[in-house]
C-alpha cells in the first residue's frame, strides 16, 4: 500500500477509527476502574430490563442467612493438610436440635457447596417452613433448604480446591 493510498484510506475510514479506539479505551478503562466485579454489576442495572440475580455474587453464607437460616461454618483438616470447609445450615424455628437426622450433601465436579443453595429465591415463613415465591404450599426446589425444614441437620461439604477450600497446613494456592 502506498503512502497516498494509505493516506485517502485514513481520511474516508477516520471517524471509524476514532469511534473503534474510543470503544477500546472504555472498556480497558473500566477493567482498570473495576478491580471487583461489582463495577460492573452495579453499570449494568441502569440497563432496561437488567434483573441481576443477586445469588451469583453472595457466598453459601450470605445466600443461607438471606433465606432467614443461621449458618455455621466449620473447618476440616486431612491427614494431608488440606483445610476444608463445611456450612451447616440451622433453622431457627426448630429448638430441639437433638431429634434432627443428619445429612452431607456433596457438590459434583467443579462446583461448591452453593451448588445446592441457589435453585430459587424462596424464604423461611413464620412457621419455619420454607417456600418459594409462586410455589406455595409445595415442595420448593432447593434440596438443602427443604431438607432444613423437614427435619435433617444439613450440612453441605466442599471438596479441596475450590473457592471455600483452597487453604493447606504448609501449601498456599499461589
């Protein structure tokens, strides 16, 4: 391409240009600007018909306790090092803590014990019953809050290596 040619190229294409490295310097502006996510989020809501569902930022701790559970976390270490974590969900409606039969829920490959939190938006009710908007009177959708209610001391184990277990006795994760 020769100079002149090259010169006519940029003065019919130069409003295209400019608009293209404008495009590129906002969005590298804003990953500078948003070392979370939540830049990111929070810009997107002023968008018409955005319904951000605030689960896919809260913790397993945040989602139990937003549901009207308490929650417990306990901590595991292997013979190996391996710190793991474990939620335990408590209803706070039932009293007698003794009758409850327990139960461990285990995610599969690559997931956490969110996994099992995140079905739907529902609630305890002032009975300590839980349901879900829309769903009343029915069995909701998600294993761990439904099993809470019906009588079970749930507990939901986490694996080595993801989000909630990626501490070790003599390792770090780096």
């Amino acid at each position: 391409m020769s100079s002149t040619s090259f010169e006519s190229f940029v003065k019919l294409n130069s409003y295209k240009i400019v608009k293209y490295c404008s495009f590129v310097l906002v969005i590298l502006l804003a990953i500078y600007l948003a070392p979370s996510g939540d830049f990111m989020i929070n810009g997107l809501k002023c968008l018409p018909g955005y319904n951000h569902d605030l689960d896919t930022v809260r913790t397993s701790v945040e989602i139990i306790e937003s549901r009207g559970f308490q929650s417990e976390t306990h901590y595991i270490t292997t013979t190996d090092g391996y710190i793991l974590t474990f939620h335990r969900i408590v209803n706070p409606y039932i009293k007698d803590r003794s009758t409850l039969k327990p139960i461990l829920l285990q995610h599969g490959f690559q997931s956490s014990s969110k996994g099992w939190l995140i079905n739907s938006a529902g609630a305890l009710d002032s009975r300590g019953v839980y349901s879900e908007p829309g769903r009343e009177g029915q069995v909701g959708n998600a294993l761990a809050f439904v099993l809470a209610t019906h009588g079970y001391d749930v507990w939901l184990a986490n694996m080595r290596g993801n989000v909630y277990s990626l501490n070790h006795t003599v390792f770090t994760s780096d």
